[in-house]
C-alpha cells in the first residue's frame, strides 16, 4: 500500500512539470459532455454533443435527427454568432470570466455554410438561458459524396505547432515540435474510413464510424 502512496505523492510533485506537454496535443482540455440524446443537459452546461443526420438548415440554425434513436424527433439547435457569420469556430465556448486559451478539436471547425442537409454530423452544444446553441459541427460522412476538406486556417490546427502557437502568442515553439510528422488531412482520413465498407450486400461490418481521426 506504501508503494502507492509514494507513487501518488510524486506523480503531484512532477504534474506541473508535464502539464506543458499535452496542452498543445490533441485534447485541447475540451471537456466535452456525452449526454444520453434523450437527456437534457443542465441549464449553463457548456460543450455538450450530440450527433445524427441534418435534416434541415438556415441562416441561424441546423435540425439533426438522431440515427440511433427510434421515434426520436428532429432537435433543432440555434447556432453561434460564429456560425451565423460564416466563421470558422475555433475557441470553444467557457464560463464567463474564464481565461480562453485552448481551441476546439479541429475537426470540429467546419462552418455553417460547409454543411449538407443529410450529413451525418456531430455538433458540441451549450444550453444558455433554455436554449441550445450549437457552438461546433464535424461531418462525418456526406453520403453519395465525399466529406469536404476543412478551411486552412481550421487544417492548420491539425499541426500541433500551429496550436502552440494560437496557445501562447509571440513564443517561440519548442524544439520538441521540430519534427512533427505531417499531418493527414481530417477529410483525408474520414473518406479512407468509409472506403473501408463493403458495398451491398456487405461483407465487412464496421460497428460504428469514428467521431475524430
């Protein structure tokens, strides 16, 4: 049990010294919440998901139906002020007063005018004031196409150099980042995923599609 003990005691003493280390890796301290899609989240919960296929869109809004859910309704989500714009989503939504440093996942960057009606989509969501807002969408799949490539200033992100950058402006990046091996094309990966499927009847079946590269 002593081993334990030691062993936590040191991991607390050298935490701050690794925590530099995974800020600029491919958790970005998003915290996302993964409700139950027939649960409500909590009123001022931040970067909640939810997921199925578009099933309509306007200038301030997107509908998505869940694909797992039987007799589930359509749940349709108000977008950000970002979204809204036809900006790339990059921060991430936090509490006021909190410091903002970090950027969301970069797959979760496309823009409101990226998307199809009938793209199987995930989106992260804040409940503000009894509203829903979606903050962030990732396509996952466009079917009888390809999933569109992301904007350059959301790929770019993909590099985690890039990421130190957004994360601490006017520094220069760690040596440790001077051999960064390039980075596969988020679209790239997803479209290579779904090639793997057989087409009917199938032969090969994949459980369930992956929400990030």
């Amino acid at each position: 049990m002593r081993y334990y003990f030691w062993f936590a005691v040191l991991v607390s003493l050298l935490g701050p010294f690794f925590s530099p280390l995974t800020t600029a890796g491919e958790l970005y301290h998003t915290q996302i919440r993964f409700y139950s899609p027939t649960q409500d989240p909590r009123e001022g919960s931040l970067n909640n998901e939810y997921y199925g296929t578009v099933t309509a869109l306007s200038k301030n809004s997107i509908t998505i139906q869940l694909t797992t859910t039987l007799g589930e309704k359509p749940k349709t989500f108000i977008v950000s002020e970002t979204l809204a714009a036809g900006k790339v989503p990059k921060v991430r939504r936090v509490p006021a007063g909190q410091f903002q440093a970090n950027p969301m996942m970069y797959w979760y960057m496309y823009r409101l005018t990226d998307v199809n009606v009938g793209d199987l989509v995930a989106i992260i969501y804040s409940r503000i004031d009894g509203v829903d807002i979606c903050d962030h969408i990732c396509i996952n799949r466009r079917p009888g196409g390809l999933v569109p490539p992301l904007q350059k200033e959301a790929e770019d992100l993909g590099d985690f150099r890039e990421v130190w950058k957004m994360e601490h402006p006017g520094k220069p990046v760690p040596l440790w980042f001077a051999k960064v091996a390039p980075v596969i094309p988020y679209h790239e990966r997803m479209n290579a995923y779904w090639a793997k499927i057989a087409p009917m009847p199938r032969k090969k079946v994949i459980e369930s599609p992956p929400i990030s590269p």
